[in-house]
C-alpha cells in the first residue's frame, strides 16, 4: 500500500515538474517571440521614419512644382482662349470691312 501511494505522489510530483518545464519553455519561446517582433516593429518604425524623411525632402517639393505648374497652366489657358476671342472678333470685324468695302 504504501508502495502505490509512493507510486501516485511521485507521478504526481513528475507531472507537476513537468508542467512546469512545459510552462518554462512556453515562456522561453515567448521571449524570443516578443524580442523578435519587438526588433521588428523598431525596423518598421525606422522604415516609416525613413520615408517620411524622404516624402519632406523629395516628393514634397516635387507635387509643389507640379501644383506651380498646374497654376501655370490654367492661366496659359484663360490666356489662349481670350486671344481665340479676340481673334474671332478680329476675323468678323475684318469681314466687315470687307463686305463694306468691297
């Protein structure tokens, strides 16, 4: 009797040491995960630094150019398309002319 009491308290006290090896590798794994998504999360938040940096120093300046430009280009527009207006009147007028003195 006393053997299988001894018998169940040592299977007992194995599985419990067990457990706790499974739990210690557990968190073993667990810290190597976390400092491993805790280095890569810095190497993200780097990469967005670094193109953020970018975005200020070139793509910035570049998209005010082009808005410069579209600007540019409206006014060429209104410009031509009052000079098509006076050109018009000009024919008409010169036909005018024509027909009065011809």
């Amino acid at each position: 009797m006393f053997q299988k009491t001894s018998d169940y308290l040592y299977g007992e006290i194995t599985t419990t040491q067990d457990n706790y090896n499974l739990v210690e590798k557990l968190n073993t794994i667990t810290i190597t995960k976390y400092s491993d998504m805790k280095q890569m999360s810095s190497n993200i938040a780097k990469t967005i630094e670094d193109y953020n940096i970018q975005y200020v120093d070139v793509v910035q300046p570049l998209l005010q150019q082009i808005d410069e430009i579209e600007e540019k280009i409206a006014k060429f527009e209104e410009v031509a398309y009052r000079m098509d207006n006076i050109t018009k009147q000009l024919v008409l007028k010169f036909k005018n002319l024509e027909k009065s003195v011809g």
